[in-house]
C-alpha cells in the first residue's frame, strides 16, 4: 500500500473524514466527481456529449395539413 498505509490506518482516516464532513457531503462529492471523470474521459476520447433532446413543437401548418 502506498505511504505503508494499512488497512487501521485508512479506516482511520475515512472515520476522520466521515465525521468532518459527513456522509451526506462526500455522497454529494463522489457524484460530482464520478460526473467530472465521466466528462473528462468523453471529452480525451472526443465525442460529442449529446445533450437532451428537446422534443418541439409542431408548427400549426403541419397540424392542419394532417387532418
């Protein structure tokens, strides 16, 4: 393990770092992350993020001609 970190020692510090920020927080946190890398590796590979799809409107001539 780096740093000779045991597993004592890092649940240690993942208790510290569950009591000052709290659970909710980091839950918060690992989204944005997990979100952060998601686009990071999308954007080395280079696609396009295609974003929602805005469902429009028909236009009032197409309507009519339909009937």
């Amino acid at each position: 393990m780096p740093f000779n970190l045991g597993a004592p020692e890092l649940i240690i510090i993942l208790v510290v770092v569950l009591v000052l920020f709290g659970f909710g927080k980091l839950r918060g946190m690992g989204g944005i992350m997990g979100k952060e890398i998601r686009s990071f590796k999308t954007s080395i590979k280079g696609e396009e993020e295609a974003g929602p799809k805005v469902a429009t409107e028909p236009k009032r001539e197409d309507i009519t001609k339909a009937s």
